[in-house]
C-alpha cells in the first residue's frame, strides 16, 4: 500500500523514459536531476529523487531528451521557463503576505493591547492584586443616592419609586 508512487505514463516513450531514445551530446542541456534538486518537493506523495524526476519528466514529455550520458534532460529554455514560473510564483505570494501583514497591523491599529497595570508597587504602596480588585470594585454598578441622582438629573425632577408593601 505504501511505498513508491507511480507517476501516469505520460509522455513516455516505448523506451520506458518518457525522453527521445537517441542520445544527444549538447551542453545546453539541464538534466531533470538538477531541476528536482534545485526545486525540491514537498509534496507527499514524491518521496524519492527519482519520484520528482518522473514528475519533471512526465510536465515536461515532448520537451524532454536523453543526453550522451543518458540522464533525461530538458533545454535551457524549458529551465528558465520553470524558473520564471516559480518567481511569479514566489512574487504572487509575497503580494499576498505584504497584504496580510497590512490588514493585521490595521487590526492591531484599531484594537490596541491593554497595558496592564505594573506588577510592583505604586507610589502609594498598593500592589497589582490590589489595583486589580480596586479596578474591579470601581467597575461595578454604583447605587446613587437621592441628591446625586438630583444632580445628574437635568430637569430637576425627582423620581419617586414607592415601596410596595404585602
């Protein structure tokens, strides 16, 4: 079940290699090895050099050609091609990562971190749990008293709330 993976016989020739059977001795050529190296795979299904040189070879199958010592190759063209591609590839993502990082640093603009309250003690002497509890009461709903409510209250009027008795 596990083991190997078999990539389709595209591009293969009845030599078994997907590549022209007749050698040709050109040092323009780039053998299939050197771009699988140079470009690794991470995919999980090549798990061998030779897995990522029949993928190669089978993207590649009318382009690819045996040279004198009989490694499948591939023009300077096709490389640079594959080459290309993976800048664009490369400048597509780095677009996409300057973006992300924009929008998390306006997220990060419009919901600043809360300092906190220092952990040592303040002038006055009081510690963090101390702040903290002192923050917490202070959070609370106050109840307001006749006068205070009278202040606060704009037009003068006094709210009367009668206590209902059984």
């Amino acid at each position: 079940m596990f083991g190997t993976v078999r990539t389709p016989d595209i591009g293969r020739t009845p030599d078994g290699h997907g590549a022209v059977a007749a050698p040709v001795e050109d040092p323009a050529l780039v053998p299939l090895a050197e771009l699988a190296s140079e470009f690794g795979w991470d995919s999980p299904l090549i798990t061998t050099p030779r897995d990522a040189i029949d993928v190669l070879a089978g993207r590649f199958a009318g382009e690819v050609v045996l040279d004198d010592l009989g490694r499948r190759c591939v023009s300077r063209e096709v490389a640079r091609r594959l080459f290309a591609e993976r800048a664009a590839a490369e400048a597509k993502a780095r677009k996409a990562w300057e973006r992300r990082e924009v929008e998390l640093a306006e997220q990060a603009a419009a919901n600043p971190v809360w300092p906190g309250i220092p952990a040592g003690p303040d002038s006055d002497g009081a510690t963090a749990v101390a702040r903290m509890l002192a923050a917490a009461r202070d959070a609370l709903p106050k109840r307001q008293s006749v006068l205070e409510h009278a202040l606060q209250d704009r037009d003068g009027a006094i709210e009367y709330f009668p206590i209902e008795q059984p």
